[in-house]
C-alpha cells in the first residue's frame, strides 16, 4: 500500500487540519477535550467513518460538532435507536455524527461523520474524563492516544506502511496545554515529548500549566508523568451531585473517591514467598520483530523478552514450579506441564528461550490462555501468570471474562510492550486477574518494570479484605466498585462509592480497609471531610459510572437470567450519567439546516486509494481483519501494522436511495463488528503474509556488545551461588589466574565467586538494583547455608581485587 494519512479519492491530503488538546489534571483524575478540526476536500459531499483508540478506562462524557457558527451537542442514547437516527439523516442528506464504543474492545470507538458538504468544515470535540495510573517512581502516567495526535511513522523506521510523506511534511497542527492542580504540592512534570517551562500558578505550587512545545513530530503517543509531594498518602475527594437528577440516583447523591495505599507491616515484607507456580506467556507474533524504540541501541521487542526471560528464570526461588509459553496464530509451551525449577530444568528452559524467535503469526491469546487454566494447579504452590504483548486481540472481552473466571487459581501479571499494546486487554487481564499492569513503551527498559511484578508476585497474598465505612447518623453508603479482591504494598487501589440520605450533623467520615497478611491481622484507615471538593465538574460521577457500567456489562455476559434488567440499568445509568457504554451511542444531527445537503450520484466502489487509511503509526490499530459488503466488492487487512485510523468516504445518496441502502456506511460498520462467530471477522492469507515478512526482521541477528550485567546473572546456578571459571572473570575484566591467585585460601571456591558477584553489583551496578535484587538474595540465602563462618577477609579481599568499597552489611552475608 502506498496510502498515507488521510487522502482523497485523487490521492490528495487531507480532511484534518488541526488537532486542539487540552489536559486537566486534578490529583489522580484528569479530564481531556480534544477538538479535531476536518475540512472536506473533495467535490462531493463526504461521509467518513473514523476508527480510533482511547484510553481503556476512560469515560466519555461530551461529544459535538460546530460546523461554521453553528455547535451540535450529542446526546446519549440507546445504541440501536442512535444508529437508525443517524442512517435516516445522512439518507435525508441531513449532516449527522454518531460516536459508539465497539462491543469487544471497551478502548475502541467509532465515530461515523455524515454529510460534508464540498468545503465545508467541521470540529469534532470529544471529552473524557480517566483515571492516572500510578508508575514505580510514584508518578502518575497520562497517555494522549495516537488518534487524538495522530501520527506518521517516521519513513527511517520501517515499521508498519511505509509512508512517503516524512514527518516533518504533516499536514495538521497539535496545540496541547496542561493544568495541574493538586491539594499536594507538584513537584515536577515530564514527558516523552519536549514541553514549555512548567509555570507555578501559586507560590504553594498546588497549581501549574504547561505547553507542548511547537514542532511535535507524530511518531509516538504523547506521555505525560506529574509528580506530586507525598504521593502515597491516601485521600479522598467527595463531589456533590446534580440538584436536578432523579432522587436517590447516582448523579442526584454525592460520590467519593477513596485513594489507598497500604503499606504493610517490615518484617512480613522481609520474607518474600519461596513457593509458587510461575508461567511466562510470551507473544511471539511476527511484530516483536520490530525495535522497542527508534533510538540509537534499540533492541527487538523479542530480544528484550528473551533478556527478562533470563533475569525471571534466574530470580525464580528453588523448589517453586514454573513453564514457558509462547504463542502467536498457534502457541506452544516448552515443558508438557509445569516442572519443578532445578539446575536441569533451568538449563533446559534458557537454551529453547535463546532460540526464540518472533515468528509465529498473529496475535492470539485465547486459546494458550484456556490451556493453561486446564492445567491442573500445585498444591501449595500459588499460580502466577506473567504475560507479554505487544498487540491487540479482537475478542478482548472474553479473554477478559476468561480470566476472571479463573481469578480464583492463579494471579495474572501482564505487560504492554511497544505503543501498539492494547491498554484495555492489558490493564484488563491484570484487573481481572488480580495482578499488576505495566506498560514499556519509548525507552523504556523492559526489565526493571517486569522485576518489580515480580517482587509484587512473590509478597505474601492478602486474604480476607473488608471495607467499612463511618458517617453521621442519617447517611449511609453504596460501594460502586468492585469488591477488592487484591492489595499490593505501596500500589494504589480506588474506591468509588455514592453516599445517601441527609446528614443529622457531623462532617467528618471514614473507611476501614481490613485484612490478613501471612495470618497477621491489618488494618489501614482514613478519615476525610464530606464537604464536596470544588472544581471538580462531575469527573468523580462519571468514573464511579463507567466503573458501575463496567461491572453490569460483565454481569451480562457471564450469562445471569436477568440480562434484559441488567442492559436497561445500563442504558439508564449511562444515559443520566452522559457517558458511553456497550449499548449506547453519542448522536447529534444538524436538524437546523435550511437546506439538505445534495450532490450528484456517484456510485464507486471502495478501492484501495479511496477505502482512506489514515495514519500509518502501529498503535491502536483493530487486531483483526474483515470481509467488506459484497457492493465493497474488496479485501482488506487491519493488524498491528495498520494505521490506527481509518476512514471511508462516498458520495451521498439522494432520499430516493433509501429503500436500496439505507447507509453503505451501516454496512460498512457490519463489516468492523468484529462478530467472530458468524464469521464477519476471518483472518486472511494477506494477515500471514504480512507476519512471516515481517518476522524475517525477528531472524537477523544483530551484532551488539552483550551486557555486562546479563553475562554476570546468565552464569549464575539455579541454587544461586557462581562457579569460578574463565567466564566469570571476563565478567570482571580479570583473568582466571587472577581470582584464583586471590582466593582465601580456608574458603571454597563456589563462594569466593558468589562473593565476588555481589561485590561487583553492588559496586558496579548499583543503579539496576531492582533487576538484579532476587538475583542478589538467591545467592546470599545459598551462602548462609554453606555455614563457612566469618567473611570479614573474604569481602575485604574481594574488594581489594575488584576495586569497590563495599561492606559485609551491605552485601548481607
């Protein structure tokens, strides 16, 4: 394909013209509204339709469009009933605009633009309202999706379509600007892309604004990390309701938001379990041949799998279980079921991961995952599920509702690798699975994100979770959330709850968190005021919505008798709430305009230069192809090479037409339904195609100097001393004479070299701490066992030999 962003029929750019985004951020929620500004080009009037990502746990709750003076404000309205509303206007010649959430991706929309009338322009303004999400430096994480600055992939980069117009040649303008505001002090913002100074709006820095700067090139999403002063201390912030809602409603009665971070007792901390069944699932899809950035030193999204794969295997406690999969249009697992981790089965597992490679097709979750919940568990030995992707799947849902299903056996740890990863298959599974989500995108180093997993992985399982509340008499409260089944020392968890009744005095609550740590009883609280937080619009509302909606659509789908209860309740709450659901849509016609919009007949088939693929960066891109209407008459393909925005326009049909077609573009959006069952998705021999060139990148080997750190960790034994060998001396930049001539001559040679080991992380690589600690204490915890008395001179000749100054408290021993 040689298309490139938006393009008319005569291969010409391009109906947007500028993109207006602006962040409010109030503690941990923050509120986008990003106008897209589009022009139509051609000489007929255009109906389009856009397929776009947006963050997995937003909540839309604005939609419209200004065409000239006049504003078009969608409403929310039942899904069915929206669609025949917008097909019956744009058949009228009406302009018409209908934004809906696909039904198995809750991070996917479709927004249908009809009826532009030859030059006219138009401003579509989307609002939504999303939750940070906290990283491991204690920041908090706002991601601008590539729709909302769609991007060109630089021509330099190989990935996906080619485009031929350079980045630097974008056609369109992104203007984005930042407020920040917070009852803790902000000590900092960065990001990703180059920003204006960070202005201070008050002198207690509780209030900041800052600009991206001009010259954004479109090549990767925007990241935005605030850093705030006491991050961890939890909080709340109560928001009243709308006077005007129903009584007893969710919108009539105020909402808090509970912010937790529990923090448990040191010495239960200090004993990291030593039992456990550890599968890593593995996405071997022909994309992890592509790089993890598009900087100097970028490694193969696979070759950097295979490098954390070394520094799990080697963290893995002995005696715990552990298997390998990896999976792409088939999966495959490196033992027949889980194996005991010993010195063999280590070994066994390193050689097949050095030969994997990025070459099994696309990107299918589903079935390894329902063969790996077949599996019979380990008594005694808890299963924990680590997955890495860089992808999307068609079918989120029900991989979703698959592991929820087995929440009960295992916890599910998953990582988005690259910036095309799915943010709500991979913050699903872990939700869903009681784990921990990470995303590594940019420059990001896989390892350390993938350790602290494992170091949450390996904390004691907090058993028997209760949460009280206290209020003044006369109010009582409803928890909106999930029960929490899940804590993690120092990881935020959120509590959405609506409070009812009127208050007979008081202004003060609470909420109790209580539960049971290595059968040690805990108990966190928090106190906070009832007063309502001003400025607050009705952001917690709509959170505390989309997290109900959320939990009812699960509910449908896990088959309960009353699903026609269950889908009204949704309707009705997202109706009142103004924000999207699974069977609802934003609609809003230009019911106004003095004149149909009317132009000559012009029947075409879709063809490749006028079915419009916008974008051509990987991200957001639906993973999954689809058969076209017969009146289509063509084939195309959408995978993780797919620009993640694409448009279709035709001419429009006069009234007469109706009874023929009431819209090519409601057939056309059956064709983007992902119905799998009945076969509107199939995957096609262009999908395979696409794989296995693009895997031939995975199969180059690419010569670089191998780190220092891996050569240390891969020579280590299972147990988790090291031998003295030649090979470990070439870690130190010394000879094999030299550590032998040096050893104590009372101590062993096994733990000289583990010595020697640790003095050299803890002198040389002290700044990758976190991917090397359980390395660390595998081998100080094999030490204490060989019981070799003092190592006073031990550590004092190391030191000597190696050049460091570190002491026999710091290494442990």
């Amino acid at each position: 394909m040689e298309i490139c962003g938006l393009v008319t029929q005569k291969n010409e750019p391009v109906p947007l013209k500028s993109i207006s985004v602006e962040v409010r951020v109030q503690d941990h929620v923050a509120t986008v509204s990003s106008t897209l500004q589009y022009v139509n080009e051609e000489e007929r009037p255009l109906e389009a339709l856009f397929v776009f990502p947006l963050p997995a746990d937003a909540a839309v709750c604005h939609f419209s469009a200004k065409i000239g003076e006049q504003e078009i404000v969608a409403e929310v309205q039942d899904r069915e009933s929206a669609r025949d509303q917008y097909d019956d206007a744009v058949s009228s010649g009406q302009q018409a605009f209908l934004l809906e959430e696909s039904a198995e991706s809750p991070d996917v929309f479709k927004l249908s633009v009809g009826c532009l009338s030859a030059g006219q322009n138009a401003a579509v303004t989307i609002i939504y309202v999303t939750e940070l999400t906290v990283q491991e430096d204690h920041s908090l994480r706002f991601c601008l999706p590539a729709v909302l600055n769609p991007r060109y992939t630089p021509a330099a980069s190989g990935a996906g379509i080619v485009s031929e117009i350079s980045s630097g040649a974008v056609p369109y303008t992104l203007t984005l600007s930042v407020h920040v505001s917070s009852p803790k002090p902000i000590s900092k913002l960065e990001s990703n892309c180059t920003l204006d100074p960070l202005v201070f709006l008050h002198s207690d820095h509780t209030q900041a604004t800052v600009n991206l700067s001009p010259g954004h090139m479109f090549d990767k999403d925007l990241e935005l990390f605030v850093y705030y002063q006491d991050t961890h201390q939890p909080s709340a912030i109560v928001e009243a309701g709308v006077t005007t809602a129903p009584p007893g409603s969710l919108m009539r009665d105020p909402v808090v938001m509970i912010s937790l971070y529990p923090e448990f007792p040191e010495e239960v901390m200090k004993s990291l379990a030593s039992q456990g069944e550890f599968v890593f699932v593995i996405d071997r899809s022909g994309s992890m041949g592509s790089m993890m950035h598009q900087g100097k030193g970028a490694q193969m999204r696979i070759e950097s799998a295979k490098d954390t794969l070394l520094l799990l295997l080697k963290s893995l406690p002995m005696g715990c279980y552990f298997n390998i999969y990896g999976f792409g249009s088939r999966f495959e697992a490196f033992f027949p079921q889980s194996v005991e981790y010993n010195q063999d089965s280590m070994d066994q597992a390193l050689k097949r991961v050095k030969e994997m490679q990025a070459d099994m097709g696309g990107t299918e979750i589903l079935q390894p995952l329902k063969h790996i919940y077949s599996q019979p568990c380990y008594p005694n030995h808890p299963r924990q599920l680590f997955i890495f992707t860089d992808g999307e799947v068609f079918n989120t849902k029900e991989v979703l509702d698959l592991v929820k299903g087995h929440a009960h056996s295992h916890r599910c740890f998953s990582f988005g690798i690259g910036e095309g990863a799915s943010a709500a298959l991979i913050t699903g599974m872990a939700r869903e699975g009681s784990g921990h989500a990470q995303f590594i995108t940019d420059t990001d180093r896989m390892q350390p994100k993938v350790m602290q997993s494992l170091r949450f992985a390996l904390q004691p399982a907090v058993v028997n979770i209760s949460v009280d509340w206290t209020l003044p008499d006369g109010l009582t409260v409803d928890t909106l959330s999930p029960p929490i089944n899940v804590l993690f020392q120092g990881q935020r968890t959120l509590i959405y709850a609506q409070i009812k009744g009127e208050s007979s005095g008081g202004s003060e609550g609470s909420v109790t968190v209580k539960y049971s740590l290595k059968d040690q009883p805990v108990t966190n609280q928090l106190h906070f005021c009832l007063k309502p937080t001003e400025e607050t619009g009705l952001s917690i509302h709509r959170l505390a919505a989309r997290t109900l909606i959320r939990s009812l659509e699960q509910e449908e789908r896990s088959g309960a008798a009353d699903v026609e209860d269950i889908k009204s309740r949704m309707v009705e709450l997202s109706v009142q709430a103004g924000v999207s659901s699974v069977h609802t849509a934003f609609i809003a016609v230009n019911k106004d305009t003095r004149q149909t919009v009317k132009g000559p007949l012009l029947q075409r088939g879709i063809t490749q230069s006028e079915f419009l693929l916008a974008l051509t960066a990987p991200i957001g891109a639906l993973r999954c192809d689809f058969s076209l209407p017969d009146e289509l008459d063509n084939r195309y393909v959408l995978d993780s090479a797919t620009p993640p925005l694409l448009a279709q326009s035709k001419a429009i049909q006069p009234a007469s037409e109706r009874t023929k077609s009431k819209s090519l573009l409601g057939k056309l959006r059956q064709a983007l339904s992902y119905d799998h069952d009945s076969q509107k998705i199939r995957r096609s021999k262009k999908k395979a195609a696409y794989d296995e060139s693009d895997s031939c990148s995975a199969s180059l080997a690419i010569k670089e100097t191998k780190d220092p750190l891996l050569q240390l960790v891969s020579l280590q034994k299972a147990s988790g001393c090291w031998e003295l060998d030649v090979a470990l001396a070439d870690v130190f930049g010394k000879t094999d004479d030299e550590l032998t001539n040096q050893k104590p001559a009372q101590v062993d040679g096994s733990v000289w070299a583990t010595v020697l080991a640790l003095i050299w992380l803890y002198g040389c690589k002290i700044e990758q701490q976190v991917e090397w600690q359980f390395v660390a204490m595998k081998a100080v915890s094999w030490i204490g066992f060989q019981k070799v008395g003092d190592l006073s001179q031990c550590v004092c000749l190391g030191n000597i030999l190696l050049g460091y100054q570190v002491t026999k408290e710091t290494l442990g021993v």
